[in-house]
C-alpha cells in the first residue's frame, strides 16, 4: 500500500493506494463520527463497510445528474437519516459522485466531513484529491462548487479491473497531462506507482495553492479546449478523452504564439501517442463556437486565458488574440 499526503495544516489528509485499499476505509473514518452516509451510483459496484451505521444512496450516473438538484435530495436524504456535523460522508465513485458528494458534505450543516473512495482512474488520479467539489449549471461546467478538503481518499486499484475500457482511456488524457506538470518519466512506472505519482504531483500544487491563486491553475493545462469541447454537447466526448485534445491543442497554440517549437509539439504528440490517445477535432466542430466557448470559461478573466508550455515549463497566459486561437484550430486539423 502506497501513502501519499496531501500536507494542508489542519485539513491535511491521507491518500491509501493499491489494491484492497478499500479494506483499509475503516482506518480513516474519524473516531468521533457515529454515522456514515455513503453516495454512489448503481454502476459504480463497489460495496464499503464504514464499520458504523451507515445508509447508501445513489445518485444518476453521468454529468447531468452533477446539478444542484442531486445535491438538494441528498441533503434531504442526510437530514431524514439524521446526520450531524459529527458524522460522515463517503463519496464512492467517479468523479461525477467525488465531485457531487464533497459538494452536499460542503454544504449540508455548512460542512460535514467526507472520506472519497475513488473508483475510476480519473478520480483516483485528479478528481477525488485537492478538495475541489461542484456542479453544472445550464450555463456551464463546475460553475457552482466549494473547496472542501476530504478526510482521507481510498484509491483501491483492484477496482479499476471493472472499469469499462473506454474510462481507462480517458483518463489517460488527464494521465497525459501530468507528463507536463514534472511527470515526464511517468509511463515508465507500473499502474499503482504511477497513480501514487500523479497524485503527488497533484498535491504537491495544492499543497502551494490550495483556492486557485495562481499555481494551481496550471492542473487545467489542457482544460480550456476540453470543457469548450464538452460544453459545446453534441461530441460524446469524456472529459479525459476532451482533455488530451486540449492538450494538443494548448502545444499549438503554443507553437503559434512562438512560445515553443515543432519539436515539442512533436514530444506533446509522442505523450498523447503513448496512452493511445486521440488529438483529433471532433468533424463537426465549429471553430468559431469552439474559440467562443474558450472565453467563456471561467478562469478567463483577461481576455482569452490558457495554461501554455514555454522553455521555463507551463504559464497562465491571458490576453491571447482570437486569430491565433483560430490558426491554431486550423493547425489542429492540418496536423491529423
Ligand atoms: N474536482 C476535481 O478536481 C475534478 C478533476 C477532474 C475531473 N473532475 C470531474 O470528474 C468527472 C469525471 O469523472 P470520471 O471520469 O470518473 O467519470 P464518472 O464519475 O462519470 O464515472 C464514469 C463511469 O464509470 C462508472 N464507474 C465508476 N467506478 C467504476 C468501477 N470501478 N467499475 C465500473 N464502473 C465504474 C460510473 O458509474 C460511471 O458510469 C467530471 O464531471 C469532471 O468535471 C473533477
């Protein structure tokens, strides 16, 4: 079992990696709550005993059912089972119930702790650590949500064998992205370090940035395109897989703004290329919404923001002209 710790003063936290390491739950429910209430989805078949009464509850799978909604019926179903401010929350799930359950834990009685068991790679890798929760709203993706830090995050590996083949995939895109945030020997590890190194990387940004200042921004290398990608609906795309073509993406419009050049843009293909990514633009897309939905998004409070790389590693650059942001989409198509 691998230990990673996510060192926040008073809201530091234990990560347990490996497989079996949802046996290990117990250890990090704290010794004064007296009740657990565990949120999941139906799919996600993975059963925890908290080891005190607990009642479950699933929630609809999918991004739509991250609204606020779903947040509001398991408040109600928290407040009929009774659960206090010294109780529990247990996320166990995928991004979607990570992300829906730190929420609900955040809010109800103005914050009840909660413990993620992460089931996907994505979760185990990104989502389920850092202690930012959310929502969507019509207008958008995570535009309603909290820092709320858990109390522990399991990440059992052995989980990850019932995972469809497509989610392993795409989380590979967010995979990819660490290659540029320091992880670069990344591939080289087996599937239980790897993880364990991602989540490092990971909090060691937090750990220096914990509400987003400005370091911890740079965990959204390759986000910009992705959420336009997957706000503009109609793609099929899963986050990770939306994130590797944000990643190429971001590597030309780097290239176009004369921050790098043709070889790393050829070393951001060879990353993606190793996790049998795929950079391609959905067909459809239209360039002019997809450079619209960019300066929708909401860390674009200077013009049209993204994280690019540089020859000193990845920067927040803001104010970027749309024309470039269009040539880059063209380069986009001309290169595949
Ligand atoms: N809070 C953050 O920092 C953060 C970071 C990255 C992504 N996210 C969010 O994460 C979400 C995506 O998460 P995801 O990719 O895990 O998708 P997901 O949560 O939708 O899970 C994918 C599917 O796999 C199923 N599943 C989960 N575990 C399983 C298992 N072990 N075996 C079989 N099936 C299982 C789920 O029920 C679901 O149908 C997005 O909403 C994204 O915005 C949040």
């Amino acid at each position: 079992m691998i230990k990673v710790e996510v060192p926040l003063g008073d809201r530091s936290y234990s990560v347990l990696v490996g497989p079996g390491a949802v046996n290990k739950l117990n250890s990090l429910i704290p010794a004064d709550a007296e009740r657990a209430f565990v949120v999941t989805q139906a799919g996600v078949g993975v059963t925890v005993d908290p080891g005190i009464p607990y009642q479950v509850a699933h929630i609809p799978d999918g991004e739509e059912a991250k609204i606020l909604t779903t947040v509001g019926n398991l408040c109600s179903s928290f407040a009929e089972f009774g659960i206090t401010r010294r109780d529990i929350i247990i996320g166990v799930g995928g991004g979607v119930v990570t992300d829906v359950a730190g929420f609900a834990a955040s809010v109800y009685h103005r914050g009840v702790r909660v413990i993620h068991v992460a089931t996907t790679l994505l979760a185990q890798i990104d989502a389920a650590i850092g202690g930012k929760t959310g929502v969507n709203l019509p207008e958008g993706k995570n535009l309603v949500g909290t820092f709320w830090q858990p109390s522990g995050v399991i990440c059992d590996t052995s989980v990850l064998n019932n995972l469809p083949e497509r989610e392993m995939i795409a989380a590979m895109g967010e995979l990819a992205k660490y290659h540029f945030l320091g992880g670069s020997q990344l591939d080289k590890l087996p599937l239980d370090q790897r993880i364990a190194a991602c989540i490092q990387i990971k909090a060691d940004v937090v750990a220096l940035d914990e509400r987003e200042g400005a370091g911890r921004a740079l965990l959204n290398y390759g986000h910009t395109l992705g959420h336009a990608l997957e706000i503009a609906g109609s793609f099929d795309l899963r986050h990770g897989e939306a994130v590797a073509i944000g990643l190429k993406y971001a590597a030309l419009l780097a290239l176009t703004l004369g921050r790098i050049d043709e070889s790393r843009v050829a070393a951001h293909q060879a990353v993606l290329d190793a996790y049998s990514l795929s950079s391609r633009l959905p067909p459809k897309a239209n360039h002019e919404d997809l450079v619209d939905l960019c300066g929708k998004d909401k860390k674009a409070f200077d013009g049209f923001t993204f994280v690019l790389d540089s020859s000193d590693g990845l920067e927040v650059v803001s104010g970027i002209p749309r024309e470039a942001l269009l040539s880059a989409l063209k380069l986009m198509e001309i290169s595949e």
